[in-house]
C-alpha cells in the first residue's frame, strides 16, 4: 500500500493506493486523520482496480488505475 500526499498552494490532496476492485466504504478512513493537521483538505482519491470512477463518499473518490 502506498500513501501519497500531494501539496498544492495550501490544500492536502490525498490519495491512497489498494489492490483491490471493490473498496469498501471505509477504504478512506485514514483520510480522517489528516483534519488534526488544522490544514486545508481537499478532494480525495482511492487508486484501485475498480472499471470506472466511484463516489465513495462526498469527498473521496475511487480512481481507477487505468486514468494514470
């Protein structure tokens, strides 16, 4: 599992890597623990195997491998 966290201006944009094709809901659970960083967070991502992009919730998204 890799973890990336990608800087811009002053927002965290996370993005996390499974090797799964369905991530469960709680596949962004980690992303929680960055709100104690009293930064701005934006939009974020779930790298996976999954056919097409998926809402997982209001802010975080399941991205399939092939977009990179």
């Amino acid at each position: 599992m890799v973890k990336l966290r990608i800087f811009i201006f002053i927002a965290i944009f996370p993005i996390e890597c499974k090797k799964t094709a369905i991530p469960a809901h709680n596949a962004s659970k980690n992303f929680n623990s960055l709100e104690k960083l009293d930064k701005n967070i934006g939009h974020c991502d779930v790298i996976c195997f999954v056919p097409e992009l998926v809402a997982l919730s209001r802010k975080v998204d399941a991205v399939p491998v092939s977009y990179l």
